[in-house]
C-alpha cells in the first residue's frame, strides 16, 4: 500500500503534466486563432546564437556565421561574454523597444524581467540577472556580411555597443522593505536602429516555456526567421562551416551524431508548441530539411 507521501508525491507529478498539457493546448489555440503574445527578437541572435554555456575561463572572443552573416562579440575583461540565460534580457528590451517604439526602456525592478519570461524570483536568479546586465553592457558586437562577388570580395560591419546606458538600482540584502525605484536602460543608436530595421517577431509564450533551454530556445527563434524567409524545400547542413552548428550558440561536438541527436530531441520539443514546423532531418542525417512556414500568424483584428 502506497503511503500518504508517495500519493501526494504522485498527485503533485500529475498535477505539472496536466498543468503543462493545458498550457501546450493554449499556446496552439492562441496561434491557431491568430492571438499570440508576440515578442520581438534582434537579428543578430536569430541568425547566430550567442553561447548556451559559459566560455572557457580567459576566452573573450566569440564568433558564428550564418550564410553570408556574421557574429562576433568580445566581452569584458572581467565580466566576459554573455551565455545562457543572458539571452532573456537581450529578448525582454528588445521586446518593449519595438513595442513602445523607444531606445529606451523602463522597469521597475529586476523581478519584473524574470516574471515576464516565467523564471523565479529568488536571490539566486536576481544575482544572476544583474550579472548578465554586466556582461551585456560590457560587451562589445561585430555583426555584418562577408559576401564574394565576382570582382572582388564585399565585407559590410557595424560594431556596436549594445547599451549606451543604464540605471540599475539594487536592493541591499539586509533591505526587508522600501519603494521600488525606476530601472532603465538606452539601446546604442546602432542596436536600436538594427531592431526598428530588422525586428523579427517570436511568440512570448514558448518562450517562456523554452526559457530554461537556451539551446531549444536558440533553434526556436531561429527556425521562427529561418521558415519564414524559405522560398521552397531547403537544406541546410548540420555540419562545415556554414552549418547549423556554426549558426546556433551550441558547445563543439567531438561526435556528429551526438548533435544529430540534440537537434532531433530539440525539435520533438518544438513541434509540442509549433505542430506544423516544416523542419526535420534528413534521412541522411547531414542536413536539415525546412520549409516555408510561419511560426507567428497575423494578429487578429481586434473588435471595434
């Protein structure tokens, strides 16, 4: 006979999958009736992901290459490149920037960011979003094309700075109360033009849903831009130096197969919240097979 903790052990388990089968099922709706909470990603981290994982200690030079695009960022001395999680705070200004049409975006406290893309707000994810502030504001961006033409060699790059400023107030540890104070931050006028130029739209819910998988997430957004410009069936390969590999902030793979695997499993993980994603891989194994889709449908009048 089971004993009271095993049941309530149990029950709690059934409870999140039927709590994160509802939630499938209201993502699908919501795109299927064209009512999506649509958030805007900036293209240099559609095309090329910044890294899932910290870089080795003493690394501040990262690159990838989508096509004829390039990414490079060089981090701070001290802070380093951003990874990971830091992605959410680059999704969550770019969001509220083209939404409100302004370089500058205000917040009340640090919390607000994490509860937006469903993440907790303890002591622990609060540090580590004012680290990821650090790195973002310390690092600088390459983002251009790099494209042979039959005379010569065309090379097109802006460096840009992500932030040209920011207004983070911290509350002490030993703090039990007080008003909550104005966070801002101003996108450099070269980051702001990119996302007034170039903003690529993703829906907000599977983010927050994928927000704990930067790797997922990364694939996401990207098959998001990637579907949308296809013109027809299309291959991309997996592997070489115009790759997915090189387009998506993954670690080196000592084994293909290991990668093969990742993306498939990754795009099990996709399809839960995009059913009719066109992507998959080739029987082969050495591309990915997309098609012309959209993963955000156009919104919905809304009535008058």
């Amino acid at each position: 006979m089971n004993s009271s903790k095993e049941i309530a052990s149990n029950l709690a388990w059934t409870e999140t999958i039927e709590r994160g089968v509802r939630q499938v099922q209201v993502i699908r709706d919501r795109r299927f009736v064209g009512e999506q909470d649509v958030a805007f990603g900036a293209r240099p981290f559609i095309l090329c992901g910044m890294p899932i994982r910290r870089l080795p200690p003493g690394t501040l030079n990262y690159r990838r290459r989508n096509g004829k695009f390039f990414l490079e960022i060089v981090g701070h001395p001290e802070w380093g490149v951003p990874f990971g999680l830091d992605r959410l705070v680059l999704l969550y200004l770019a969001t509220n920037a083209v939404r409100y049409q302004s370089p500058t975006v205000w917040f009340r406290s640090g919390a607000e960011i994490l509860v937006e893309w469903g993440m907790p707000t303890n002591g622990s994810h609060y540090e580590r979003l004012l680290e990821a502030f650090q790195r973002v504001f310390g690092s600088t961006m390459f983002f251009g094309t790099s494209d042979e033409k039959r005379d010569a060699k065309v090379w097109e790059c802006a460096r840009i700075h992500f932030f040209d400023s920011m207004k983070l107030w911290i509350k002490n540890k030993d703090s039990k109360s007080g008003p909550l104070r104005d966070n801002s931050v101003t996108l450099s006028p070269q980051f702001w033009k990119e996302l007034k130029d170039h903003p690529i739209p993703v829906d907000a819910e599977v983010v927050r849903m994928l927000a704990r998988s930067p790797g997922c997430l990364d694939l996401y957004t990207w098959l998001t831009w990637r579907c949308h410009q296809a013109k027809q069936l299309e291959r991309v390969p997996l592997f070489g130096p115009f790759g997915l590999a090189a387009q998506l902030g993954v670690q080196s793979y000592t084994r293909e197969r290991k990668f093969r695997e990742r993306i498939q499993g990754w795009l099990h993980l996709v399809r839960l919240y995009w059913p009719e994603c066109p992507a998959t891989v080739s029987s082969n194994g050495t591309f990915l097979e997309v098609n012309r889709a959209s993963a955000v449908m156009p919104q919905r009048p809304s009535a008058s």
